[in-house]
C-alpha cells in the first residue's frame, strides 16, 4: 500500500470530520488530492495548508490584541544587518567588520540566528565555548541577545515565536501531515498546540530500491555529453514517442542550471509546459531592464549599457517623435561616455547642434528625471534604491507580455513589503548587490502545479507529486544528485550538536526523491562536464534502479555504464537515426550526413547548396585565394566604356576632402566602407578613470588656445605678435575651465595631471613662437567662396574639384610669401624627410598650398600670394615643438597623382592598404580581417598590372 491508498484509508475512518492536509507546499498537497480523486473519485471535508500559512492565520487575532506585528523573515534580514552594523561601528575590530556586511554573510547569519529560535534556542542559554570559535560564539551570543531585545522593544515577533499566540482548535479538524515533515522544534510546538491529539502522521514509502511498488516501474535509462545534449535526447524521445504531454513530468536535479535550457528547447519546439519554480525576472524584458540598469549604475553610468538597453527595447521614452535608433545615435554620438555629471553638461541645450538641440533637451529631462531621484556620493540605500528601480520599470519599461507586467506588480509589492525595514546608507556598489540579491527572488512563469496539455517541469524539491504516468529526472550524476556533505559554514554541524538537540544537523537534510513515483521512468546525467572539461559518474540511485532491473544486486558501475552505451550528442551520429524523429535542423543534417551502413558522408555539396549565403562565403574565400583580384578584393569591375571622358565633369560631380583623398590613397577599402557604403564606426566614449580628454578632445583644447593666443598678440593678423607668457597662461587656464565644463574630469588627480600636461605643451608652443619673426596672419582659415560654398579649386591639365577644409594657421614670410602651418599634437615619425607625398597619403600640405594661394588671390587679400612652404608643426611636449616643411614645389607630381588617384576610384577600385600597419588602428578591422595580407602577392601579380596600374603608380611616388 502506497501513500495515496494510505491517505484514503485514513479519510475513510472518518469521512464527515473536517481534515487538513499539511503540506511542504500547496502544489504539494493539492497534487497529492488530485491523485487521490483519479484513484478513488470524489470527497469532500479536506483542505491543504501549510505549516507556516495555518499557525500565522491562527496566531493574527492574539497579536492584534496584544498589539505585536508580525516581523516577516524578508524584513528580519534588514534588522539583523542593522545589529551586525551597530556591532561594527562600536568595535571595529568586531567578528564580523563593517567591510564583511555583504549580502551572503548577513544572509547567512541570519539563518544562523532562525535556527537557533526555530530549535527553542534562548540567548541565555548559549555557551560561546560550544563554538569552534569562541570569537565567533561571543558573536552570535551576543547578536541574538540584542534580537531578542529589538523584537521586545519594538513589540515585533518573528515566526520563530507565534507558539505564544496560538490557541488551540475549538472543532474536531483532523490534521494529517507526511513524514518525514522537515518541521524544526518550535514548528512541531506550534502544531502540537494547535491541534492537541487530533495529529496524525502518514509513514512517507519505503527506500526505492526495497520498494515492492516502485520495482514495478518501467525504467530507462541514457546518459549524453553535456547538459545540453542531455536535454535534447529527452526532447528526441518525447517527440518520437508521440505521448499526450499532460502524462509527463521533468524533474530536474539542478533546477536553476537545467530550466533555462529545457525551456528554450520547449519553446523552440512549440511545446506547452509548466514551470513549478518558473524562470529568473531576467527572462523578460522588465526583469532585463531591472537588472540592467543597476548595472549602468554600478558601472559608473556608461552610455554603452544605456544604449544597449534602448536597441534592444527593454526600456523606451514616451516621446514618440523619435524612433529607438534616434535616440540610441543621439547617445552614441554624445561623446557623454559615462558618469551624472557629463550626461547633464553635455545634453544642456546650449552645447547642442541646431538638429539634435529638441531631442537632446528631450532626453535631458528624461536622464534629469533619473538622477534628480538618485543620492549623491556614497551614500546609498538599498530599499531608497529598490524603490527608485521599481518607479523606473513603471515609467520607462513597455509591458509587451504578462511577464512584464508581473515584473512590475512584484516590484510595486515589493518596495511595500520592505518599506518598513531599517536599512542605513551604504557604498554605490554594495545598495547594488543588495538589490539584485533582491531581484533574484522575483520568479516568472512559474506554475506550482501541472496543467492539462503541458508538461510539467518541476524540481527535485518538489517535484514527483503529480501522479504522471511518465516521469523524466534530468541530472542525475553523482555529484548534483547526492546529498551534499557540505556544512553549514556559520554554524558547523559539530556546534548545532553541542548547542542544542534540536539544532538539526546539515547532513540530516535530505528526503526520498524516488519511492512516491509511479509509471514508466526515465533517468539521464551527462557524463561530461563541458564547463570544467571533465568526465562525471553517475549518481548510485541508478546503479540501484539497474540492480531492481535485472534483479542482480551484486552488478557495480562499470556493468551500469556498458548496459548505457555510448552517450548521446547534441549532433548525434553515434545512435541509429531511424529510431527518433529529428527535433531542428542540427538533427537534420545528423541524419543527413549518415547514410544506412552508420558510414559519414561529405556533407560539403549538401551544405553549400542548402546555404545560399554560406556558398557566397566560401566563394568569395576561393576568389581572395585565387591570384587575380576580384570583387572580393575590392575591385567592381565598372565597365570603362561607361566612364565619361570629360575628366572635368568627373571631378566636379562631387564636393571631396583632403582627408578623404588621403584615405583611398592609404586604404581603398576603408574608402568605400566610410564613404560609399557609409558605414559608420559606433562613436561610444568607453569609460578610462585614468583619462579625462579624448587624443582628440585633447588635440581641440591645444588649438583652441593657440587660435586665440595669436589672434590676441597679433590683433587678428593685422600686427607683428607681441608675445606675453602671461596672456597665454591666462587664456589657457579660461580654454581648461571652458572644456572641464563641458567635459567633466573621472578625478581631480587625473584632472590636475591632464593639466600639468597641457601647461608644459602650451610652454614648449610659447617657447618656439617667441623666437619667430614670420607674421602669423590667418587662423582656422575656411576653405570657402565668399557665399560659404566650397572652392573650385584649379589644377594644371585644367583638372578642377571641389574642396572644402580648414586651414590652422598661415604665416607671411616675406613680400607676397606665405607659409600654411597645420598644428600636429602626436609625434614626427609618420612625416619622413624623404616622404613628401608618401604614397599620396599626404597631400594637405599640397593641396592646401594651392588653395590657399587661389583664396588670397580670389578674396583680394593678395593677388600676388604665393604659398612657398606648408609647415606640419609639432608645438607640444611629445612632439618637442619640431616641424617638418614642404618647399611647395611639386605641383605637377601632385596633379598627377590626384588625377590617378581619381581615376583609379571611378573605376571601382578599392583594394586593401598595401601596409598591413595601417590595420591596426582601423575601424572596419572585424569586417576585413587579414585582407591587406592576403593582396599582398595581388599586387605584384602581372594579372594585376592593368587593372591597378595608375594605383601602383601613386603608391610608388615618395
């Protein structure tokens, strides 16, 4: 006889008495009833409650009386934290110091001090000498005195002590309990109490394997290479089997570790089931931007994470004049990075364009919301913080989903629940982890008990209660599966023995896991563990299911793993395809491969015809390998015939820039990704405390300052420069206040470090500028008609284009002469002597020369000017003020190199950089890879000649 005919009879004794069935849980005990209806029909005068539930309904009338709350086990951890934190600040050198006060070691002390209420331990009654440590009982001794003195003072009780408020049954109610019950001392007081003789306890089944009932089962057994592939050899099985879902239940050994995986492979699949512990919030959207947004917080505020969270939706702002990506681009581009303050300087509406200025001050009320409701410095409170997270989920998390929505209630209830608990201001970190410790516990899709038409997922906990006919246990290897030995380490089962018999210890917690299923059993583990990259045994329970089978007690685990076989993959070829149907393309191709004598085949043909775009990868790999160059390479092969002759009509079709000549020359490919395709690189500032301006934010300051130092000491050009320290130190200092404004420091010693940096670069400038006698006359110099369009500018060989640039500086020399001066911040080696036009990926100076002659001469400035020299000018520490100068002298070179140049690209040619250096610091690296390498032979390839010749020629030009 099993429990459930045991339970039946028990009912029938006396079947119009009210009974109560007590439970571990409700999905328990209303799962027991529902088997008990489908083995002997209806009845009636029982109801299930649990423990907990039944002695706290019982006891709330007394305490209402007497005036005492009840102080749940969620809010007593906050009043133990405060304690420990007393203890902390009055001792320092106290067991347990304020740096220990983490959510795992408070979590752990206050199940310390549960135990010892729940076992009827007194603070009077503890020694510190029945501790291991005697530091550590003084502690304990000491921290449940000052609990129990709280509880007194506050008129607060905790579950521990409702026995004092219980009154004993009035009615003839039956209470029925499983055993082993898993009730501590002061549970088994309280029930006593309330139901006096009226107890009666039903014997839980023998051990499994000398169970007459359980040996009656059908069992199978597989094992697989992995947690995955075990998973997917279940789910082969239950499709090929085509069972009613409803008849079976999945316990998992490792709930948390299995579920994920079993739910994906169940919603890949289109099969309904139920989750009895559900999923972690992280499985929705709310919970995802719940717990993201603690990590932005964490994390110092980084744009990257905000960013994240709006691309993938789990966060989105009311304004719907603005798509995500718009306000994913507005952040990107920012230059914010990370922290409050520059998210609130950055985004003020004075700093921003014309066309970004409406929804940059949108979003600056938004994130003005945000930080406006968060604290300031270090001190954070964990439930101010909980509070301001669950504010931020209704106001800013669609709910697309019942999950999202539940996300948020539980949130709401949850900031109710502990809005009465003490908690005190805490580092930004620390309020963080308690937090999302709090988080953790919120569940979704979580189903306690089994539906009609779903499987039942359930854990080893509380799974087995569902009477299915089918029962699947996932996970059964010997180390999740065996009753762990580990202690409990705060109070070690030595000192829980010597405290008190009561204190139960660790390694008594345990319970049957098999004796109560009934039906057609299937038992798994992986005997691989692909995380820590060893092999795993199986758990002795299966050994013994083995012995129950063959009825040969004496077999051992070699004869249980030679009766398994080889163990199941997720891409299995080992086992006979034709006994189950494939569950996703993966088993597909398994069986595809295979043919009927278990031979491989070559599965290259099938896949490339099966995969369009995997058969264009492989043939652009084919084509790069190959000698000639191709489309793959960069080469577009546009037909000459289509190309116009009018090379001047060729050049004005588009306005171009120096820099954008100088990259095709330098790298073709980066060329046609930024400038064709526009493919932009994401502009994120990533978060560096050792920095506070960007190499180019840095490059802007230094010229900045020289702008208007020499404008000030020249009158804007008009005069000789009357050079003056001071001034200069003055404007530096405004240009510096001007850009930490904008551009908040991570620290003031990284700040002041910048600074003295910047200082001693503006004294390396003053230094060169004192001993010139040129008359610097144009600053930041536009490149433009006098309308504001771009210049025409005129070449020989009538070759005419449109420019547009600046020019930083230009010096008069003598009569007529003027020098053009570009301001570098980095170091001389890139400017060789003997480069003037390296390869053509150094034209400014050429360029800018000629068009800034034609500007004097246009604007009427000086319709004599010649620009004799430009001038890369290095007037900081690093580039210790040195210069590289360019006689201008080479003008027909440069117009022949522009004009192959242009030729070259509206042939459609652009092919990798010829040096392989230039990759390092591109921003397409992940998309080309080793491109540059591979043309290398390309390019001196005689198959080549043709096509790159007027390439090869600029590259050859020094």
């Amino acid at each position: 006889m099993d429990l459930i005919d045991r339970l039946y009879q028990k009912i029938k004794e006396a079947p119009l008495t009210p009974k109560v069935l007590l439970a571990r849980s409700y999905a328990q005990g209303h799962q027991i009833l529902e088997q008990l209806c489908k083995c002997y029909g209806a009845f009636f005068n029982i109801e299930v409650q649990t423990l907990r539930s039944i002695v706290t309904a019982n006891a709330k009338a007394e305490q209402f009386r007497r005036k005492i709350s009840l102080l749940e086990e969620e809010q007593a951890v906050w009043v133990v934290r405060q304690l420990m934190k007393q203890f902390a600040v009055e001792n320092p050198a106290s067991y347990i110091s304020d740096s220990m006060l983490k959510p795992g070691i408070v979590n752990k002390v206050n199940l310390a001090i549960l135990d010892m209420r729940l076992a009827g331990i007194r603070s009077d009654e503890v020694k510190a000498e029945h501790f291991t440590n005697l530091h550590k009982g003084q502690y304990l001794k000491r921290l449940l005195a000052t609990y129990e003195t709280y509880l007194r003072e506050n008129a607060r009780m905790d579950v521990a002590g409702l026995a004092e408020y219980l009154k004993p049954g009035a009615d003839d109610t039956v209470y029925l309990a499983l055993t082993p019950t898993g009730w501590t001392w002061a549970e088994q007081s309280m029930i006593h109490k309330l139901s006096g003789d009226r107890l009666c306890f039903l014997e839980s089944d023998a051990p499994f394997y000398i169970n007459e009932d359980f040996s009656t089962n059908s069992f199978t057994m597989f094992r697989a290479t992995g947690s995955l592939a075990e998973v997917r050899e279940g789910f082969r099985r239950i499709i090929s089997d085509r069972v009613a879902l409803d008849r079976m239940e999945i316990i998992l050994s490792d709930y948390e570790h299995f579920a994920p995986i079993v739910h994906s492979h169940a919603e890949a699949l289109g099969i309904d089931y139920t989750l009895s512990n559900g999923l972690p919030l992280v499985f929705c959207d709310a919970g995802k931007a719940a717990v993201g947004i603690l990590d932005w917080i964490a994390e110092g505020f980084p744009v990257k994470r905000l960013a994240e969270m709006l691309r993938h939706g789990y966060i989105s702002f009311s304004d719907e004049r603005w798509s995500r990506s718009d306000w994913v681009r507005l952040l990107e581009k920012s230059g914010i990075g990370w922290g409050i303050e520059r998210y609130l300087t950055i985004l003020r509406p004075e700093r921003l364009s014309d066309e970004e200025r409406e929804q940059g001050t949108a979003l600056y009320t938004y994130l003005k919301d945000w930080f406006d409701r968060l604290p300031e410095g270090n001190e954070w409170n964990p439930l101010l913080l909980l509070r301001w997270v669950s504010d931020f989920v209704q106001k800013y998390v669609p709910a697309r989903s019942l999950d999202d929505a539940n996300v948020g209630a539980t949130l709401k209830e949850m900031t109710k629940r502990y809005s009465t608990s003490p908690s005190e201001p805490m580092q930004i970190d620390l309020a963080v982890q308690y937090v999302k410790e709090m988080l953790a516990g919120i569940r979704i899709r979580a189903t306690a008990t089994p539906k009609p038409g779903a499987i039942h997922i359930s854990s080893l906990q509380n799974g087995g209660w569902s009477g299915r006919e089918r029962t699947w246990i996932v996970g059964m290897d010997e180390r999740i599966w065996s009753i762990s030995a580990v202690q409990d380490p705060l109070l070690l089962d030595q000192e829980r023995v010597m405290l008190s018999r009561h204190l139960e210890p660790t390694h008594e917690h345990g319970e049957s896991r098999l004796s109560q299923i009934r039906g057609e059993i299937w038992l798994s583990y992986s005997s691989y563990d692909i995380g820590e990259q060893k092999s795993q045994g199986p758990a002795f329970e299966m050994l013994q299911v083995l012995r129950l089978q063959s009825g040969d007690s004496s077999l051992d685990f070699g004869a249980l793993e030679h009766s398994l076989g080889e163990p199941y993959s997720v891409m299995d070829i080992m086992h006979a395809a034709e006994l189950f149907t494939p569950i996703d393309g993966i088993d597909a191709w398994a069986r595809l491969l295979q043919d009927p004598r278990s031979k491989r085949k070559d599965g290259w043909q099938a896949m490339l015809q099966t995969y369009p775009a995997l058969a264009a990868g492989y043939q652009a790999q084919t084509f790069r390998l190959d000698e000639k160059v191709s489309a793959y390479d960069g080469w577009l092969e546009i037909d000459p015939s289509t190309i116009t002759n009018d090379l001047e009509e060729v050049q004005r079709r588009d306005t171009i820039s120096v820099s954008q000549l100088e990259k095709y020359a330098s790298c073709g490919l980066q060329y046609y990704f930024y400038y064709i395709l526009k493919l932009r690189p994401k502009e994120i500032v990533e978060l560096d405390r050792t920095r506070w301006l960007q190499a180019s934010e840095r490059g802007s300051l230094l010229h900045d300052v020289f702008r208007r130092y020499l404008e000030d000491v020249t009158d804007k050009g008009t005069k000789p420069a009357m050079h003056d320290r001071g001034r200069l130190i003055e404007i530096m200092e405004t240009v510096i206040e001007e850009n930490a404004l904008s551009i908040p420091a991570p620290s003031m010693h990284v700040f002041a470090k910048e600074c003295e940096e910047i200082r001693r670069d503006v004294e390396v400038f003053y230094l060169n500028e004192v001993g010139k006698t040129d008359q610097p006359c144009f600053f930041e110099l536009e490149l433009a008609t006098h309308d504001g369009e771009p210049m025409e500018i005129h070449l020989s060989g009538d070759i005419r284009f449109q420019l547009k640039g600046f020019v930083d500086r230009v010096d008069r020399t003598g009569p007529h002469e003027y020098r053009i001066i570009d301001y570098k911040t980095g170091s001389t080696s890139k400017y060789k002597a003997l480069e003037y036009f390296s390869g053509g990926t150094q034209l400014q100076h050429a360029i800018y020369s000629i068009a800034v002659e034609q500007w004097l001469h246009e604007a009427g400035v000086d319709p004599e000017a010649k620009v004799t020299e430009a001038e890369y000018y290095f007037p900081t520490e690093r580039g210790r003020g040195e210069y590289v100068r360019r006689t201008q002298n080479r003008r027909e070179e440069l117009t022949a190199i522009i004009a192959n140049l242009l030729e070259s690209r509206n042939r459609g040619i652009y092919v990798p950089a010829r040096d392989s250096k230039v990759c390092g610091w591109c921003d397409y690296q992940t998309v080309c890879g080793s491109h540059s390498e591979w043309m290398a032979g390309k390019r001196d390839s005689s198959l080549n000649a043709d096509i790159l010749s007027t390439l090869l020629e600029v590259e050859r030009i020094g």
